[in-house]
C-alpha cells in the first residue's frame, strides 16, 4: 500500500506522512514511535474526552453556536443532562485541551480545541472508510 497523508497550506506541502511502515526509513519510524511514546499522556487525554457521545454532543453544539461559547446552564438546557454530568463531562473536555473555561464562565474551544476535534473525530473517520475500502 503506497498511500500517504498530505498536509497542505496555500499550496505548499507542509508534511508528508506515508501511511505504510514499508514506506517509512526504520530510523525514522523507530524514532516517531519513542516520541508518540512520550506524548501518550497527553493523546490519552485527547481521546478519552473524545470517547463519549455525551462529550461529541457538547463539542457539536459548541460549533453550533455563532460566538462558540456555551455557559454551563446552556449545556444542561439544551442537552437535558443533569448539572454532575455537565460538569463531569466539561472537566474532561478541559483536561483533554478541547475547552477552556472563559473569565465570564462560558467554555469555548481551547486555541487547538478544533483543529484537535476535526483531526480526531472527522479526518480519523474519513481514513477508516478509506483504509475499509483499500
């Protein structure tokens, strides 16, 4: 399988990933997989605030919203969930660098929090399908 994950800006490959490990120099492969290593902290976080529906609802009404902000209250309204599971649910979304609490309460997306959605939830999906049908 020869395929490989281009990320462009204004036209101009900015990183080139092979998506084989026949693909990859064994030293460059080996030494991407010590520091994927290091970081798993930080992935664990990313993917277990990702992990649950009730947290993909927040984010997607988060998007949903023109200014991106939700107050507390808001999440339980809109959603129906109880003030324990918002609140639960709001500190893993945190932790995991999605949100941040704002100085007037609201959360909204931390300065990576979408990108860091789109990459995890869309772009994953979109691979899955097209690694299924390769």
């Amino acid at each position: 399988m020869s395929l490989k994950l281009l990320l462009v800006r204004n036209d101009e490959i900015i990183m080139e990933l092979p998506l084989s490990t026949e693909a990859w120099p064994q030293d460059t492969l080996r030494r991407e997989l010590n520091e994927f290593e290091e970081e798993m902290e930080r992935f664990t976080k990313l993917f277990d605030a990702l992990s649950h529906r009730t947290r993909l609802k927040m984010v997607k009404r988060l998007f949903e919203q023109d200014d991106d902000s939700l107050g507390f209250t808001d999440f339980t309204r809109e959603l129906g969930l109880n003030p324990k599971i918002v609140w639960q649910n709001t500190k893993k979304l945190c932790d995991g660098g999605i949100m941040r609490k704002g100085e007037d309460g609201k959360y909204r997306f931390s300065k990576t929090g979408k990108a860091q959605f789109l990459t995890v939830s869309l772009v994953l999906k979109h691979l899955q399908e097209i690694f299924e049908n390769f």
